[in-house]
C-alpha cells in the first residue's frame, strides 16, 4: 500500500515530532503520522536533511479528510487507515490483514 501519492512538503516546523512532542499521533500503514494545526504531517528523510510532508488525503468522492484520521462510512480508498478487508473470512483491517490469500484489493500485503 503506498503510503503517500505525492510528496508535498508542509510547513517549517521548529522541533522534530516525536513522543513527547505535543502533538497527537497516528500509525498509518508504515509511518506515523502527527497532528498539527489541522494537518496530518510525517516525517521524510532525504540526502539533504529532514523535512515534514503532508500526508496522503482520502480519494473518496465526498470525503475531505486525510487517510490517517478518515472516518468515511462506505470508504474505499486504499489508502485509509480503517479500509476493512474484503475477503470473506476476515474482519481486520486493511492495514492490519494477515490473510494468507488475501484477495482484497485495498489490503497492504495483496497482490
């Protein structure tokens, strides 16, 4: 599952999230995203240093939210954190699936 479609920087900051950082934190597939000021922000580590981007934005049609925090009823982007996998004999989460054929489209390990 990508965890990021586009890479947009967000703005300057002038400490490094972290624990004990003062702001929220969500797992989001394989990053921890920050809360911050309204926005969803991870960490990106480049040659050049680190930066802060925001993170990816629900594709639904009627949603606005970022995937970390979506809360979308009938969601299906792939890139959400709640997205439920489709299989038949599962009930986790897309992020979390461990079916051994998983034949869901919008679970991480698929396919």
């Amino acid at each position: 599952m990508p965890s990021m479609l586009d890479h947009r920087p967000a703005e300057s900051h002038h400490h490094t999230h972290g624990p004990g950082c003062g702001h929220d934190s969500v797992i989001h597939g394989d990053h921890v995203d920050y809360l911050h000021a309204g926005h969803v922000h991870r960490e990106h580590r480049t040659d050049e240093g680190v930066h802060y981007d925001e993170c990816t934005d629900c594709q639904c049609e009627h949603c606005a939210d970022a995937c970390a925090v979506c809360n979308c009823a009938d969601c299906t982007c792939p890139t959400c954190n709640h997205a439920r996998c489709q299989c038949e004999s599962c009930s986790d989460s897309c992020a979390h699936c461990s079916c051994a054929e998983c034949t869901c489209a919008t679970c991480q390990h698929a396919a």
